[in-house]
C-alpha cells in the first residue's frame, strides 16, 4: 500500500484502488481551499493513473463531509471565479473515466451530499445524514446538484430536498434512490473494500464506455445510444471481450487487462 499525506485530504493507494479521505474532523470535514485542491488532485491523479481502477472518496472520524467551509478566508477572489473551480472538481468527478464510491458515515450536507452524488454509487451507514442545506443559509444548489438531484430522486423530490433544505436519514435517502447501499459501521469498511477491488477487477475500457454512454442517455435519442452502443462493443470486441470469451470456455475467471488486442 501506498500512502501521501496532505493536511487536508489523505490520498492512499491499494492494489488499484485509490482511497480520498477528506481530513478536517473538526469541521466535520468541511471544504476549505486546501481541501478543495486536494480533492481535485486526487481525482486527476486517479484519472491520469492506470493503475488506478476504482475510486474512494470518503471523510475522516465519522462524517462525510459538512460542505463548502463558508467560515475560511477566500483569500478576495471574486466568488465566480471561486465557484469556477469547484465546478472544475464536479466535472472531472463526472467525467473520472474509472468507477468511484462514496463512503458516507454521518454527515452528508450542501456541496459534501452532491460529492456523493456525483459517485458512481454511495454505500452509507444507517446513521448518516443528507441534505440539501443550501437554501438554509441563503445559498441555491452548487456541486452539480440542480443536474444530479433530478437526475436521481426526480424533480418533485429534488425541489422538496432543494427549497426545504430537510435533513434526511439513511433509510429514506436509500428510499430515493440516492443510496445505493445501507451498512452497518462495523460493515461498511469491509463491504466497500471488497465493493471497490470487484470494480477493479472489471474491464476499464467497458466500465469507461458504459459510464459515458449512461451520462449521454439521458439527452440523447434511442438512435443515437444505439449508435454509441455498437461503436463501444466494437472496441471491446477488441480490448477484454477476448479474454472473457476465453475465461467463460475454460471455465476460469477472467483477468482483464484493458489493453488493445489488435496487432
């Protein structure tokens, strides 16, 4: 295992996953500058790196992540220019061409539950709590969350989480669709841990196309995801298709590599 330390988040490496704690406990880890950066260096480095496959991201001692830390020092850049870099972290979140998995243990609030969101899946434990705090504290909806809330609990639900800014629990967050997974605390670690290594273990190229080709789904016509489906198996057909046509014969597990097969 590999290992760097930062103040603010901890970037950890095992195997092919990449793990990104966010570490301010005392602000039940809260994004300040720092923290923003190293998040999105952790995405780059994990979408940069092909010996990463899956990501993590989870919070430090028991929360998630209490949003944007509206107490820092901006340091007097204008507010747009601010808010154009932390949108630059939820595209490369959305775009991270590998799967990533949010692991969510108390609070999930503001900008920190659309960090979830913006996960390919959320696994959380049945004390954690999510909301859209936003309008709470004069604030509409940052990180993605007018493009993912929709998208995930349907418009009546997202206006209801969006203009109340309720706190919501596990189950019913679950109940919405915006968890993929419940787990005790004493399971969630062993269940996402071995979550993220069957993610690893996948085919990266079809694990890319099949979350590109979800995103697009949902603007395009069926004529055009058909288009996209047949351009995405030819490219298989050639990459890990191989190998798991082999493995299914043989009656072995498959080992995909994502490597072109064509010499």
């Amino acid at each position: 295992m590999s290992k760097v330390d930062g103040d603010e988040v901890l970037v950890t490496q095992d195997g092919a996953v990449l793990t990104a704690t966010i570490n301010r406990p005392r602000r039940k880890n809260a994004l300040d500058t720092a923290a923003w950066n190293g998040l999105h260096e952790a995405v780059a480095k994990a979408a940069a790196d092909d010996s990463v496959r899956c990501v993590v991201i989870t919070g430090a001692d028991g929360d998630f992540c209490a949003g944007a830390d509206l107490s820092g020092d901006r340091g007097g850049q204008h507010p747009l220019h601010r808010m154009h870099g932390i949108n630059d972290i939820a595209l490369a979140l959305h775009e991270l061409p590998k799967p990533s998995v949010a692991k969510v243990r108390g609070v999930a609030v503001g900008a920190g539950w659309n960090l979830a969101l913006g996960c390919d899946l959320v696994v959380c434990t049945p004390d954690a709590r999510f909301s859209q705090i936003f309008a709470k504290r004069g604030l509409s909806l940052d990180f993605g969350g007018s493009w993912l809330l929709p998208r995930i609990v349907g418009m009546q639900q997202a206006k209801r989480l969006a203009l109340l800014g309720e706190i919501i629990g596990a189950e019913e967050a679950h109940e919405l669709g915006a968890v993929t997974w419940v787990r005790e605390d004493a399971e969630i670690d062993g269940f996402v841990a071995d979550l993220a290594e069957r993610l690893a273990q996948g085919p990266p190229i079809a694990l890319a196309q099949n979350k590109q080709m979800l995103h697009a789904g949902s603007h395009q016509s069926l004529r055009e995801a058909l288009e996209n489906e047949a351009r995405a198996q030819a490219i298989n057909f050639a990459t890990d298709a191989p190998a798991a046509r082999t493995a299914f014969v043989n009656k072995t597990e498959p080992e995909f590599t994502g490597e072109w097969m064509v010499r």
